[in-house]
C-alpha cells in the first residue's frame, strides 16, 4: 500500500483535500504532513485529521538528514508537495526517484520557477494578457517547476478577472484533480 507524505507552507486546504479522498481508501494513505512552517494552518487541518506532523527548519531540511529520517521511519513511499515553496534538497530526490508530485497554479513551463507561486503567478498570468491558465501537476527535480508535466487541466481567463478571481477558478482545478491524478501515479505501485 503506498504512504503518501504532504509537504505544505500555509493553509493546507490541498492537503486536507488529499487526505480526506485517500481516507479509508483501499491502497492508498496518507501518513505524514510536513511543514516549514510552525504557525501553518495545514499542521491544524491534519491533527483533526488524525495524521502525524512534523516541522522543520532550513537547517533540518537542508543541512542535516532529519527529515529523510522521518521519511523512513513512517515507511513513506511518495511525497507530494501542496502549496510548499522550498526547493527539494537533492537527497531528499534522490531517496524518492519519480515518486515526488507537485502541483503548480499554472501552465508549465510558463508562470514558472523561484519565486512563482500564489497570487504572484495569477498576477503574472493576467498581466501577460493570456487566454486561459490552469494547474500543472508534475514530477520534482533539481530544479523549480521544471519536471517532467503528468498532468494539466484548463480554465479561461476573462478580460475582467483578477488575481483573485483566477485563483479561485485555479483552486477549483486543482480540488477536483490533485488527488485523483495522485491515486492514477501512485495507484500503479499499490
């Protein structure tokens, strides 16, 4: 059975999505969430929940093997990034070859790359004057945003949106396809 972990920064409404369609799932499960961030609402959402937290700082995930530790010792076979905005240290890629998600409120490979997230990258896209934006799904590496695309799904871009408006409909994406396109990634190990 694959042990998802969730690796979020702030609010954690994906990850809650996420844990609650794998909750009592047949082959799936979500076993930890994890955060950079002490105060971040998603640490609130999994004790409610039920699942393990654990939180850590620079040094613990950049410096040191806490977290991988961590990792091993709750068995966790896919990480899965919702809405966390550090860069994935390269042995923490290493331990989990193509078993790292993220999800991303854009069309990869635009609206992309450090310091594209939230309302920066809706900003960016109605500045851009684009037609359509949506959510990337992919696989992590070395590197911000360019891994290899799973999955991608649409929506318009109307002459009146704003930043928040386009979030909202990118939201709406991304709770209606993360954890399904999940359990298709992973559900070919279970």
């Amino acid at each position: 059975m694959p042990r998802l972990a969730v690796f979020a920064s702030g609010n954690g409404s994906n990850a809650q999505r996420i844990a609650e369609y794998f909750s009592g799932h047949p082959s799936v499960s979500v076993c930890l969430v994890l955060s950079n961030k002490p105060d971040a609402f998603v640490l609130e959402r999994a004790v409610k929940l039920g699942i393990p937290t654990m939180v850590f700082n620079r040094d613990s995930f950049y410096e040191t093997g806490q977290v991988l530790e961590t990792l091993r010792s709750y068995r966790i076979d896919y990480l899965v990034l919702a809405g966390f905005l550090w860069l994935i240290p390269q042995k923490i890629i290493s331990a989990f070859p193509g078993k790292i998600l993220n999800i991303h409120p854009a069309l990869l490979p635009g609206f992309g790359g450090k310091g594209m997230y939230g309302m920066k990258v809706h900003q960016a896209v109605i500045d851009s004057g684009e037609h359509e934006s949506g959510i990337t799904i992919h696989y992590v590496d070395e590197n911000y945003d360019e891994g290899r695309i799973i999955f991608q799904a649409k929506c318009p871009v109307s002459e009146d949106d704003t930043a928040e408006s386009l979030a909202e409909k990118v939201h709406e994406l991304e709770y209606r396809w993360f954890a399904e396109v999940i359990e298709g990634v992973v559900g070919r190990d279970g």
